[in-house]
C-alpha cells in the first residue's frame, strides 16, 4: 500500500518497514495485485472528490483521463456518491473501459469540440465538478464549462498554463490543488475506512492494465511515459522466494 512517511522515492523492494497506523489489510476479495492498485489512485480521488471538492448526490461530474487508474477509481466512487459522471479518453477501448466502470457519457478528448457535448449533456449548465489529470492543457477550458459555483480538483499537470481569472469571480470557482502526502493522519484514517469498506460491499473493483515482474520494472517506466490511451493501473509483482 502507500507509505505516509516513507523517506525515500524511486526505490522497489521486497520488505518494507512502516508505521502500523499506515498499513491496513487486504480483504479477502482482492488478490496481491489489486491490493498494490487501491494505495494511489483510490486515495487520490477520494481524497479530490470528498475531502476537497466535497461532491454530494445528484451533482454532475466531469473526469479528465477517465480511462487512468485515478480516473477509473473516481468513476467508481463518483457513482457510489450518486453523482451523473462525465469521462473523456483517447481511444475506442478506453472509452468502452470507462462506459463499463460506470461513465454516464464518455467523449473522445481528441475530438474537436469534444467538450461542447458534455456542456450540451447538461443542458449548457456545466459541471458542477472537474477531476483535472492535466491541467497545463485543460485548464482554461475548464473554467469555460463549470457550473457556478462549480469545483475544479486539480491531481495533474504536466507545465504551466495561462488563464483568465475573470472566468472565475462571477461564478465564483473554486479550484483545488490535490496533493495526497498532505493527508493528515485523521484524512488518511477517513479515506482507509471508506476505501476498505468499498472492497468489502464489492462496488469497489480496481483496475489492472498490465502486471510486471518486479525485474521488469524499467519496462513498466518506459510504458507509463511513452504509451498513450492508459486502461488501468500498471503493476509490479514480488515473487516470494
């Protein structure tokens, strides 16, 4: 799972110490792999669409990169919560992957316009939130179609972008800067007991794109960074001895 205060990045091993308040078991629906997907992307986006932008039943919700491991597991717990969501992704299999995790409209973001169907979907309304996956590119547009009052979580951005706040004061948007290391231990506990209790009702199934063995694992790099159109969480096994 995900290690609050682990000193150290960039590192893979087969043993671990932690502290015991950071750990929490692995129920018996989930194998070793599934496990190892909940840490990132579940804490991520509960911790976006809870604790930050504080989503309630019946809101809409707009999730950039939807076919992601974050962005799927916010499919998942956006339904959960009762919302109407909305997904983009880059490929025909993405697409159908969101469509089947629950998606209410899944849009194709490499078509022109693509956003103008979401805004038509709620009737030129807007969102009332937004789960930003790369701010630097989406950023500005997504001021143009939230709601008012409407909530941006920003979890990723890849380089600056400019915008115009003027598209924030009237409607008075509120976006919010996603860091999960920020989680207080109380947020951590919170998110744990939710995340926990999802996997045992079974509503909460996270997705696997690929698994590697752990040798593989520069591999597993180059596949996150050069390949497009993710589908899931990418994996790296531990073979016990």
């Amino acid at each position: 799972m995900l290690f609050l205060s682990l000193p150290k990045y960039g590192t893979y091993a087969e043993y671990a110490v932690v502290k015991e308040d950071e750990v929490f078991p692995l129920h018996d629906n989930l194998t070793f792999e599934q496990g190892a997907a909940l840490g990132i992307p579940y804490f991520t986006a509960y911790r976006a669409l809870v604790i930050k932008t504080k989503c309630s039943a019946g809101e809409t919700l707009l999730i950039h990169g939807a076919s992601g491991a974050v962005g799927l597991a916010a499919v998942q717990i956006g339904k959960h919560f009762g919302l109407t969501i909305f997904g983009t992704a880059g490929t025909e299999e993405g697409i159908s992957l969101v469509k089947n995790t629950g998606a209410d409209l899944v849009v194709n973001h490499k078509e022109r316009n693509y956003l103008e169907k979401i805004l038509e979907y709620t009737e030129n309304s807007g969102v009332n939130i937004i789960l930003e996956m790369l701010a630097n590119v989406n950023l500005d547009k997504d001021l143009d179609i939230l709601a008012n009052r409407g909530r941006l979580a920003i979890v990723g951005s890849r380089g600056s972008v400019r915008i115009d706040p003027r598209k924030m004061m009237m409607p008075e948007h509120e976006v919010y800067g996603v860091g999960l290391l920020n989680s207080t231990k109380e947020e951590w506990a919170q998110s744990a007991e939710f995340i926990m209790k999802g996997n045992e009702e079974g509503w909460l199934k996270p997705v696997i794109d690929r698994t590697y063995p752990l040798e593989k694992a520069c591999d597993a790099h180059r596949d996150i960074i050069h390949s497009s159109g993710a589908k899931g969480k990418l994996i790296l096994s531990v073979q016990e001895a």
